[in-house]
C-alpha cells in the first residue's frame, strides 16, 4: 500500500504499519511527543482519499475534516493524504545543510578558535591504596590542585555517580566543567565525541542545529512550528494563558516537547548519544526564554513593562528538561527589555555590527519584528509586533520557507497568469514569506489589487474568485489550489506596514534620517532569500540604494551556534545586550502616524519611493 | 474507654478514635512515616488485652504476638497495650529539654557569636518605573552591589519564585544567602522566626534537636530508633544492602523518613512553620552521612576501603530530601575515613580537645565504638565494632535512656533482691545501657555471674530462671518481668570488651601508656548519666584515677548543635577532620589480643583493674 502525499511522493506503508512509521523511514517527520502512543494528539494528518482504520481521530472539526492521527491510523488501502504544516517536524532541511561548511567559516571570520561553554581537563589519579585512603571527592581534588584549579563546586547529581565513574574509567579521565569553577560530568580520556545545540525559540517557529563542536560543523537541523501556537499567535496572548492556572506549565511544556522531538528525531536519524550532547544555547525573545525556563512572564506584559531576568544564570539541561545530557550547561543569550530579546542579541551580534564604525540598521523580520541602530559604539533597539504571516501563520496557505513553498512568483502583466518557483522544485503546497512579498509587489504592479490591497473587480482574469474567505487570486492550480485571498493581503499590509513603521520611527526617533544608515541587516526566516526590490515595492522596507541591504536569514540560530562555540563571543553578546537602549515605539504617536501612513502600496507618500513611483508609470 | 500502657498510664480513646490519635494528644508519639494511612506499616504497638477492631496486623509473627498497626485500631473497650521500643517516636524527652539553657552556655564557652550558615541582608529597593525598566534579577543585583556584595549566584529555584516574592514584600527584603554567595530565598525584613535542626544519624539512634536561631535554644527535641534497624544491626550489614538492588534507595528513604517524622511532630506540636526551618547540620558517622545523601557506601566496605565522600559539599534540604525550607543549606560533619565519621569529629569538637595541650582520649560508645586522642597539635582515631546493646538493641528488653527505662541497679549482697531507679520514676518497661553496666557489675560483685559472665548456679535466689531464651535475672517484677538474659550478658561483654580493646590498643600503638592520658571523655546515648566506677568493675573502661573522666552525653548532636550556630566552629570542625590521622585496629593482631583479654570481668589481667581486685576482696 502506499501514501500519497500533495508534494507528489508515495510512501509505501507495510501490511499493520502506522502512518507515522511509514513517513519516518523515508525521513518525512511529524510532530509527536509522546512517541507514537497516541496520547499527545500531535501527529495530525488529513486523508483525503482511500481506506483506512484509526483508532484516534478527536471528535469536533478534526473527524469532519478527515484529520486523524498519524501514529494510530492504518492504511487498508492506497490512501492520499495532506500533511499538515503545523504537524511537519523537518529535519535535514537542505538550505539549512548546505550552511554546513559556511558555518565554520563564519565563526573563523570573527577570528574566534573554538572554545565551547564545557571545558575538558585530563586528570589521571593514583588509584587508593590502604595507605593513600583519602575519599574519592579529595583524590579528584587533590587532582585539580596539581593541575592548579581551586575551588571547584560539586553538584550533589555529579558526586552521586563520581565513585562509579571513576572506578570505571580506571582513574584516568576528562573532567568536564564549566566557569565557576563547576564539575559537570566525567568521561573516559578516549571518549571524543562532542555535540551541542544551538536553538532558536521562535514565537512560531523552532529550530535546533546540532553542531559537532569538534569542529563546529553542522550535524543536522530540524524545525517545527512552535506547538504553542494553539494558545495564541503572539507573545501577548501566550502571557495571557500563562497567567491562568497551569498555562504556564502548559505552555513551558509545548516548547520544551518540540525541542526534544526535534533533537530525539536527530540524534535517532545519526545513531548520537544523547549524553555526548554536552551544552545548549537558547536564543528567544524575552517571554519565549521566560517560558522555557518555566519563570512567569506576566510583569513584562504589565507596564512598567519588567522582566524577571534579562541576563539568564547557566543552569543546567536537567533544569531545563531538554533530552540531553541532563548536567549539560544552558546558555541563555541575554535579553536587553522586555520586547527585545535574546534572539535581538543573537542577530545584532550575527551581522557584527557591534564590531564595525559604520552606522548600520539591523531588521529581524518575525512574529515581532525587532529593531535595532548603531555601531560599535552605540546600539538603540525597539520592537513593533509584526506578527506571524511571513512565517506562514495566519495565512490561508501560508506555510514556512520549507520543500513545497512558493518562494517566488512572477505575473504576466498581459495575460495575469503567475509562474512560480517551489523549493525543492515539488509540486506546490503552500507559500512563505518571500513568495507573499513576491506576490502582492507583482499584483500590485500588474494592476490586480490597488494601494489599499484590494481586488481591481475590473481585471478580467479566472485567476480571481470567490472562495470559502471571500475574494482570492488562485497562484497555482494543483491537486490543491494554492491561493492568497484578500484577507491574507490585509494581513500581510498590516505586517509590512508595522516594519516600515518601527524603522522610519526609530530612525526619526533618534535623529537621524535614512541618509544615515550605511547598512541594513535584514533577518528572519525568509529561507534561500528575500528579494529586496520586492520589498521595497510594497512598502515593507525603505526605498534606499539596493547595495545597502544585506539578508542573512534567521540570525537568531546563526547567533546561538556563534555562542554555542566561542567563549569570546559569548562575552561579545552580554556586552551587546548591556550596550542596548531599548525605546519603546508601542506609546509613541510618531509610531502610530507612520503606521497609518504605511498601511498603503507602497506608502501614503509616494514621494518616500521614488523607485517605486518610477516603475508604476 | 482508656488505653492502659505497660508504664501505668492510662490514656483516653473517644469513640471511633484510632490508638495512634488518641496517644499523640497525650504527647506519646509513634513513628509514622504514611499519615496515619496503615500504609507505612511503622506504628506497631502490641495489645494484651480488651475489646478492639482493627483493619491491620501483618500477618504472621505480628500477628501472633497481638500486634497491630495503632492507625488502624479502634479500641471496643478498656484496653491494655505495650509500647514497642523500636516504634516509639519521643519528643519532649525531659533529660534534653533540660539542656535548653545548658546550650547556648555551651556555645559562649567557646568564645564564639551566633552565626548561623544562612546569613541575612537587609536590601530596600527602588521599585522599577518605565525610566528604570532592567530586570528584577538586575535590580537586586545592583542592590547588592551597593552594599557591597558581588558575584552572588542565584539558582533556578530562587529565581522561580523570585519576581512575586520582591512585590509581595515591596521591594524590602531580607535576602537569606550561604557563603560562596549564594542566594537562597527571600523573606519580609519583618520576619523574624528563623529556626535551624541539628541531627545525630546514629546507626541505632536517631536525635534531632530544633533550635531557635535567634538566641541558640533548644525548643525541642526528638528521637527514635533508626527504622534501618530491620536491614540489619550494623553499619556492614547495612553497606550490604544498599549494594542490594534498590537497598540504597531504601536505606535513604527509612533514614529521611525517621528524621522528617521527628521533624513534623515537633513543629505541629509547637506550631512552627516548616519554611521558617532554614539551616540543618547532619552528624553520622561515615556510611550514615553517605546513606543520608544516597551515596553508595560500598567502597567503604572493600579494602582500600575508601569513601566517596569525606568533606561533603553544602547541598540543599530540598536535595537531601528535609521537610523543612527547601532551599535550606545542609551542612554535614566532615567524616575522617572510612570508619571514622562526622559523628566522632562532631564529639572532639563538643569536648574542646581540639583546643587544650593536655592529651585527652574522646570515647563515643555507639553502635560502634570510635576512639579519638590527641590535643591541641595533633589527633589520632581508630574505630572497634561495640555493637548497639548499649543503645538497646539486641538485648532482650533493652531500650534507650528515656521514660521507662531502668538506668541504676543496686542487687543487696545477702538476698540477691535488686532495687532500681527508673527514668521518669514511671513503672519499668525495659532496660537502658547504665542500667546493664549497673546490673552487671552488682551481678559479678555480689558473685551472681562468674568472671566468664555466666550465672553461678550454686547461688540460692528466685531471680534466676529459665526463660524461653536460656538463664535469666529477673531485675523487675511487674506486669512485664524485666531480665537480662544470658545471651544478653555475653552480648554486653562482647561490646564492653571491644571498647577496652579499642582504648588499650590505640594506646599501645602510638606508644603511650594510661599514665599520658590526662582526661578521658566518654561519649553515648546513656541518659543522665554513666557511672564511670561501675564500667571500670565491669572492666569496659581503664582501671585509672575516677577524676580524670568526664561523661559527656550525646556529643555527636551537642557538636551539630554547635555548627549550627557557630561558623568559627564550622571552621574548627574542619580543622579536626583535617587533622584527625586514622589508624585501622581491625587488622592489627594487638586489637584481637587485647579483645579477647578483655572478654572477662573486669580482665584476664586482674592487674591491671587493682580497684576492682580490691573491692572482690
């Protein structure tokens, strides 16, 4: 029997063979925490077509729909089935691997050596003798002192297997530690074998690398959408559930299930030992690390606007609850307000623009959009809330910069039909970012929807009818159409608008004009690229020299494996994150008029894009 | 309807009332790990006689033997019941409390101020504004650094409940924190209650005294058999099982338990709040220290004989499983060796030896019988196995030194009829360790027991009889006969012969002579008192001049007592495990000779006991 997929693939599932079994082994992973056992309702999937026995399909939307689960469901025939985005745990993600090998030559490009949170001493001991009968603990000590470490402290977890390790290392072995000085484990003095992870804690994406930190190179990387989504799109909303009993439980739970899930699928997929998973670093904002570490983010909600930590403690793995080593440090990048987080850090520090004179504008595009201006001298930050349709949330067939999207899309000025490229060249199931900003600069341009967004009912073409949401340009017909409807454009208006805004009133703000700004760094998950002409078209970023711009995609990962391998950049981000002057955007009215004025294509001022201006006639 | 105990006491039950409810209103507590549930099978009593209903009796030889679990059994009428020593729970005991003002005068004695481990810092902070927006973990960081104070390390516990504990006091706080620094929780600057437990972990005994931070006084104190007792008598047997699949988790879990039922009834019955118990200090001897911890004792069993542990780290309550303060530091007596613990370097504290030029001997009578001599310059120690009779254990109607227990005996020289004094003055329901010293050297003074220990059956007296266990001496007659039995006399010479050994050996080994030993300070769980004359005729201590020994009580608790209080002596009982050199007498042929030299009364030797050769004339 086989599974037939949207993207055009066919699985074959055996005689009794769950779903969920069959993608895995052809590497095509759901999201499922609960390891098949049917009981964390994760592992989502619609069936269109065939038969089929489930045992667990929830009552309500998801049986009308044919959404069942993957892990108890059985096909009884051929079956054709839709994955569903926020079920789709991908791992091995090309565009991320081929960043294999510029990985390490970025961190050789900060003229860093790899130095990673976990330090390794050899130490080989005398064995005890009836007259050499001091205790384990004192050998180990007595060890240190001769290499000249004082002071080392002990955890009550690593003495508890002290004896028995280094009985059966035969007393000569490596003492992991980290700064403090603090113990973390023991392993034999042959054991090489050393990983890491690097993780972005997006509000609506995940994404773990895990790094070989023999010599950073990237193992693998998985994503998934945040699973925190089902109580709310935006940091906002997650306080709020927070706040209520057992939500932030609840929600610290969903984060800390997807991280596991990615990494259990990777270290299952490369044959790794979670132990030798020896360190982590965490980039989020400041109420996803909050609620990774399990403290209550509801004062960073509440004006004054305070939160509970900006500067994380190391804790440790255990504390965390990550399925890896459970004495492995956390690394938490500092957070600098309470809507500027470690992930602005991350990126700040990814660009290096805290290394250079040059006055440079760095951008991270995501569920917030965060800001931040300066040099090596200065750094200002603000947030404005963006939200999550550049991500694929809140889209109708939105979905992340992953095979199957719609990453670029032309239109015929003539005839109005679209061509489109997909990455991975499959059939197509859905569009991200770079194709949303594709689509509406080329509808724009080819006179379908006007500056406010809107359908030109004029425009004779079968490409625009009406669908189950009103009005919506079909941008490729397949098995399933993929369209973008008028409330998506809205959407995406308002998310454009937003980032506009946060740029040209933090630039006003503070003095300056666009003349001053040497560099933009733009950062997010827009996949292989983001097309800055596009852009610029609809209004999303200012309309100044092409060659200024840099895209450097999601930064906020790229900054965690940075931290992940170098002490000196470690030290590089909490300097960063004391350096920056928060400003809050959200109770200016600079702000709001920018805002409004911005909620046009490109912009109520088409003085403001010349170029633009010029391409329309 | 009433409840009759062995003592004379009768106790009210109401209707329905279960026994264990009805004696705890009378202060008469039984251990009880379970609630009272019948699930943790602890509060045994034996009923002789009456009406009752009763849920359960383990089946087999409790059963038999009438005894029941007292959660679960409902007297029908007047009943009359027996006490098991072994399930008694004894808070309140009144030779203790009598040490409540002795205390703190022993702690002046020893020039030091009250300085508990957890220390106090008043801190007033600015309460945040959108101005002066860091993080609260910021905010007291700062605060900290204006009074000075900086690198304080803050774990994940203190942080989680950081931020509500800040606004709930307004911003005015008194940070509690541990040397390193290391914050530990926050309290009101208006709270004042702060309470510290000082324990002794005997291998048959345990002693828990709460104190009163503030001025050093014990508000009470509690005791109970070590429930480990059903793994075995000693700490080998011990070590033993918790090499036993799940022993060690066992072995912890009775020890932990013992401790917090002692610790739960204290604070009920004076109505304390357990957060408020923010310090505990652990004395035990080695393989308890590591049992306490769930550390596997093993290696202490093995030649080289090697602990994992000597100088143990100072981990958390919430760690070591206390049910007081979870964040509570728990300080544990450094330990010596394998076989020389905290416990002993607890007692060279408590008895300044440590401090004075005169060469005294310290001598802790346990269940092991650990020996320390030296002075202000130098300690030597050495460890003999005495066994737990002393403590009650393994004698037929052995108990501790508490209520109810004969601790003096007088046997007239013509009729053989003995007179007893009996702590409390209440009815005797057993035997304490003076009372068998007593009882034996007036038995072999008046000629009842040869130099071998056994009864000479020439002797014309009704109080000597066969009981189900051999020859026995009636000492008591009353509801319950108390006697020592044969078996029970040999098992006293066997350990009073191991203590001789232990003294007389170490001397010999390190060259001195009784003559050097200008004090000797014995050490035990005897009660009010040890009647020094009697254990030199039974030939358990030196034959040397009355004045230069000092009987010091329990002075593994006593030298807890004094580290809770006291970090000059914390730091002194550093000083003495440091310093302390431990010899190993169980290989040496010396031990075994003087062992078996002394397995008569008072010796082989008569001439070495001229006191006691005078007095048989």
């Amino acid at each position: 029997m086989n599974i037939k997929l949207a993207t055009g693939e066919s699985i074959p599932a055996a005689d009794g063979e769950n779903i969920l079994s069959a993608l895995k082994k052809k590497g095509i992973y759901l999201v499922s925490s609960c390891g098949g056992k049917g009981t964390c309702g994760k592992c989502r999937i619609k069936i269109r077509s065939g038969k089929y026995r489930t045992s667990a399909s929830r009552p309500g939307r998801d049986k009308e729909k044919g959404i069942v689960l993957a892990c108890q469901t059985f096909p009884e025939s051929d079956v054709s089935a839709e994955l569903l985005e926020e079920a789709r745990l991908i791992v091995g993600d090309r565009i991320a691997l081929a960043k294999s090998k510029d990985l390490p030559e970025l961190l050789r490009s900060f003229d860093s050596e790899i130095t990673p949170i976990v330090k390794r001493l050899n130490i080989k001991l005398p064995p005890p003798t009836i007259e050499d009968h001091i205790s384990d603990l004192e050998r180990l000590k007595r060890g240190l002192e001769m290499k000249g470490v004082k002071g080392m402290r002990f955890s009550h977890t690593f003495i508890s297997s002290m004896a028995e390790d280094l009985r059966k290392h035969n007393w000569e072995i490596h003492l992991a530690y980290v700064d403090g000085p603090e113990a973390i484990f023991v392993t034999s003095d042959k054991q090489t074998a050393r990983y890491g992870i690097a993780v972005d804690i997006g509000t609506t994406t995940i994404v773990v690398y895990l790094i070989d930190l023999a010599d950073g190179k990237l193992v693998d990387v998985g994503s998934t959408y945040n699973s925190q989504i089902r109580y709310g799109d935006d940091v906002i909303t997650r306080i709020v559930h927070a706040a209520e009993g057992g939500g932030l439980e609840e929600l610290r739970k969903t984060v800390t299930g997807d991280i596991n899930n990615i990494t259990d699928t990777i270290i299952e997929k490369h044959g790794i030992n979670k132990e030798h998973i020896e360190c982590a670093v965490i980039s989020g904002n400041t109420t996803m690390s909050h609620i990774f570490w399990g403290l209550a983010p509801e004062h960073i909600r509440e004006e004054p606007y305070i939160p509970t930590v900006n500067s994380f403690p190391l804790w440790r793995a255990g504390t965390a609850r990550l399925h890896i080593n459970q004495q492995a440090p956390v690394y938490t990048l500092p957070c600098v307000a309470s809507y500027v987080g470690g992930d602005i850090v991350s990126g700040a520090l990814a660009s290096k623009m805290h290394r250079n004179p040059e006055i440079a504008l760095f951008m991270d595009i995501g569920t917030n959009g965060e800001i931040a201006i300066g040099n090596n001298e200065w750094l200002m930050t603000a947030a404005c809330s963006a939200g999550p349709c550049f991500e694929g949330s809140g889209i109708k067939h939105g979905m992340r910069a992953t095979e199957g999207a719609i990453e670029a899309v032309k239109i015929a000025p003539d005839t109005f039909e679209p061509s489109i490229s997909v990455i991975g060249n499959t059939a197509a199931i859905g569009i991200c970012g770079s194709g949303m900003i594709d689509a509406i600069s080329e509808l724009f341009l080819s006179g379908v929807i006007d500056r406010k967004g809107k359908f030109v009912r004029e425009i004779k073409t079968g490409r625009i009818r009406e669908g189950d949401e009103g009005a919506e340009f079909v941008i490729y017909k397949g098995a399933k159409d993929i369209v973008l409807t008028e409330v998506d454009i809205e959407n995406i208006m308002r998310a454009k608008a937003a980032i506009y805004a946060g740029i040209s009133s933090l630039i006003k703000e503070i003095g300056f004009t666009l003349d001053n700004i040497e560099r933009i760094y733009i950062a997010g998950g827009f996949g292989n690229y983001l097309n800055v002409d596009r852009a610029v078209i609809i209004g999303m970023l200012p309309d100044i020299p092409k060659e200024k711009f840099r895209f450097l995609g999601n930064t906020s990962v790229v900054g965690a494996y940075l931290c992940l391998l170098s002490e000196k950049l470690r030290k590089e981000a909490e300097e960063i994150a004391r350096k920056m002057t928060y400003m809050e955007l959200s109770v200016s009215k600079n702000f709001m008029d920018e805002y409004m004025s911005a909620l046009f294509l490109p912009h109520t001022d088409m003085g403001l894009f010349p170029t633009v201006e010029k391409l329309l006639k």
